[in-house]
C-alpha cells in the first residue's frame, strides 16, 4: 500500500540549506553592489549630469548598465543549488538592491549645490530607482528568454491538422462589406492608443506575473482566424508553466488547480486578454466578433457541427455576442448560434453596444442577460464545464478535474 502525500509531509532538509544558500548569495550580492558603487558611481553620476545632454541617452545608458549587472548577476545564480525560478529571483534581487543603493548615493551626494531641497533630492532619487527597477527586470527578462523564451505556445498543433483546417475554409465566403473595411482603420487606431496608454499598467502586470512564477510573461494559443488560417492569441500567462503537458488541450475547470493566484484576478477580470490588442493591430483579431477558438478543437467541429466554417468568416473579436449572452461553458453548437446571428446584424451601433457591454462585464460584473430573463438554475458552473469539455474532447471529463488535473 502507497502512500502518496506521505513524501510531502516529511521534513525536507535540503530546503533549509538551499535557503542558507540563497541568502548567502543576497548577501554576496549586495557587498559587490555596495563595492561597484563606491568604485564606479560617481563616474556614471558625472555621466549622467554633465557629460550627456540627450535624456532619452541617459536613460538608455542606466537601463543597460542595470539590465548588464542582472544578467551578470543571474549567470553567478546559475552556479548555486538552487531551482531554476529561484536563480532568475536572486538575479533580479541583486539588480533591484543595486537599484536602490545607486538612488540613495544619488538623493544624498549626487545633488548640485542648486538643488538641496528635499524635493530635489526625492524626484533624483526616485528617477535613479525607477531606471534600475526597469533595468533590473529588463536583464531578468533576457535571463527568462535564454532559459524558457517569454511567449509560451500551448499544445501547438502539427502543420497536418493546420492545413487540413484551412482546407476545411477554401469554399468559404468570406464578409468584405464597406463598414468591415472601415473599421479595419479604426480598429488599428484604437489598438494603437490603447497599447500606448496600457504600456505602464502593462509593465506592473508584467512584474507580477513573472515573481510570482518565474518563466514566460506571455501564453499563445493557436487558434483559427479569418478564412480558416491559424495564429498565435496572446494572453497574460494566468497557469503555470506547461500546464498542458500531460492532458493536451482542455477547458479550464471551475476550480482549476494550474491557475494561479494572481491568474484568477486575472481572469476574472479578463486583463490576461490586454495582449490581444497586438493581434489586433496586427489585423489577427477585431475588437468585436465571433471569440476565436483553439485550431484543435475546430478540426473536430468541422466534421461534427454543420456550417461552422460560416462563424470564420469575420475576424474573431476581443467581444463577442456569445461572450457576452453565452456564459464560458457554453458549447460550441450553442457559440455558433450567436456567432451566425452577430455576422448577419453587425453593425457600428452593434459592436459598440456589444464591446461596452463586454467591458461591464468583465469590470463591473454587470450581467446584461438579467434585463432579458432569469438565469436557468441547470446553468451551474460544474455542469457547465462536463458539457463543454465533453464537447471539446469528445469524452466525459476525469472526476476532480478541477481539483486534480495538474497538466492541461
């Protein structure tokens, strides 16, 4: 007779001494911090005060000088006993204290005698700290891309089933009205100012996602597009690593054990969708259509649910009819009906009315279908997801899904 959880709750000495050999190496880390200040910092304060008039130059001198050290920093790590994740953390802890020592030296001694107020010495220290943050991390991120890549594809699907998906489209009409024409310039205006205006809050959410599970920042999905032809949907990573490794593609369970903490915020709140913007300034997606679906599931589709190469004949969107009037198990037959009614009636009036609706939804948990009619009661969640993932997969989902699958 096994055992299985008796592993997990034995005492694990090798933890306590991977930790001495972590703090020993923040300590390392910040003496040569401490000695590369006293040694080089008033060089680059004279650098950057005097000798450098461009600041667009300056700035771009510190971030390298701070993304060098990291990476520098990281190569050391890579020596010690300790798990790939937790090599990348130190790196980026040795960068952010260098980050902080530099701001300090530059708030107190790098002043000129013009500039003694304390606000003078708060915005110099705070420009310092928020060059070495973002330089510190930037060096972090070309750790991660050496050792993982910074876009994760999940489950990508061999070149096969891509060409015979896209051979399933080629007697598809595909829609090329004058309004799918113009919104194509208006969409790629709007993606470009909301990319420019999400580019700060881009970098915390970034931040976050990446110390919380070191490793790639973004996850692709390979899903059909317009006309049948496969691309990559980005999206904030909200699972950790390889969550699909063992199960192939499958829907997100209720209680889904390969989500992580800060990915159910994210999902909740739809903000691991922001990098989509980019596959619709790319011309991949719309801000309103049919949601897209992963290239895997549509192949089985093709063969079992008629007409369903119609709902490609649009680009798919960031909202849709089907999210929004739809719930997230809905099943695909049930999606394309609200896919084929949104393709016939839309409309400028019709995506602006859905897109703000979508973004109720996702913010303020506003449910427009409460208007129309109750919920039905049989419309639980755990029901739900048996009937989208025996749809997807072609078989009932494993008991405990939610609480056991460890790998899709």
């Amino acid at each position: 007779m096994t055992l299985p959880h008796l592993d997990a709750a034995m005492p694990q000495p090798g933890r306590s001494r991977k930790f001495g050999y972590l703090l020993l190496a923040f300590v390392a880390l910040t003496l040569a911090s401490f000695w590369l200040l006293q040694r080089y910092a008033v060089y680059i304060a004279r650098l950057y005060d005097y000798d450098i008039q461009n600041p667009l130059l300056q700035f771009v001198l510190l971030l390298l000088i701070f993304a060098l050290v990291t990476a520098g920093a990281g190569g050391l790590a890579g020596w010690l006993p300790l798990r790939p994740e937790n090599q990348l953390r130190l790196a980026f802890g040795g960068g952010v204290v260098l980050a902080v020592v530099v701001a300090v030296y530059q708030s107190r001694f790098g002043m000129g005698p013009d500039q003694r107020e304390m606000i003078h010495r708060l915005l110099k220290g705070g420009n310092y700290l928020a060059v070495g943050l973002a330089g510190a991390f930037a060096g972090a991120l070309l750790l991660t891309w050496r050792r993982y890549g910074l876009i994760e594809v999940i489950a990508r699907p061999d070149q096969i089933l891509l060409d015979a998906v896209r051979e399933g489209h080629r007697y598809l009409l595909l829609a090329d009205t004058a309004w799918d024409r113009s919104r194509r310039i208006l969409e790629i205006l709007l993606s470009l100012t909301a990319i420019a205006i999400a580019l700060p809050i881009s970098f915390f959410l970034v931040l976050a996602v990446w110390l919380q599970d070191p490793g790639p920042v973004l996850v692709a999905k390979v899903v059909v597009g317009r006309g049948g032809g496969s691309f990559n949907q980005l999206k904030l990573r909200s699972m950790r690593k390889d969550a699909e490794v063992a199960t192939g593609p499958v829907p997100a369970a209720p209680e889904d054990g390969r989500v992580t903490r800060l990915g159910h915020l994210l999902r909740r709140t739809h903000i691991d969708e922001l990098p989509q913007l980019i596959n619709i300034f790319l011309g991949q997606m719309s801000l309103v259509g049919p949601r897209p679906e992963r290239t895997v599931f549509v192949a089985r589709h093709l063969n079992q649910i008629k007409d369903y190469a119609k709902r490609h004949r649009v680009r798919p969107g960031l909202a849709g009819l089907a999210q929004v009037y739809g719930d997230y198990y809905s099943t695909p037959r049930e999606k394309l009906h609200y896919d084929l009614l949104y393709i016939r009636r839309r409309s400028l009036g019709l995506d602006a009315r859905l897109f703000l609706e979508a973004v109720a939804l996702a913010i303020l948990g506003w449910d427009p279908r409460r208007r129309h009619r109750p919920r039905p009661r049989h419309r639980r969640q755990d029901e739900r997801f048996r009937q989208a993932y025996a749809a997807l997969r072609g078989q009932d989902p494993p008991e405990q899904a939610g609480h056991e699958a460890d790998g899709g």
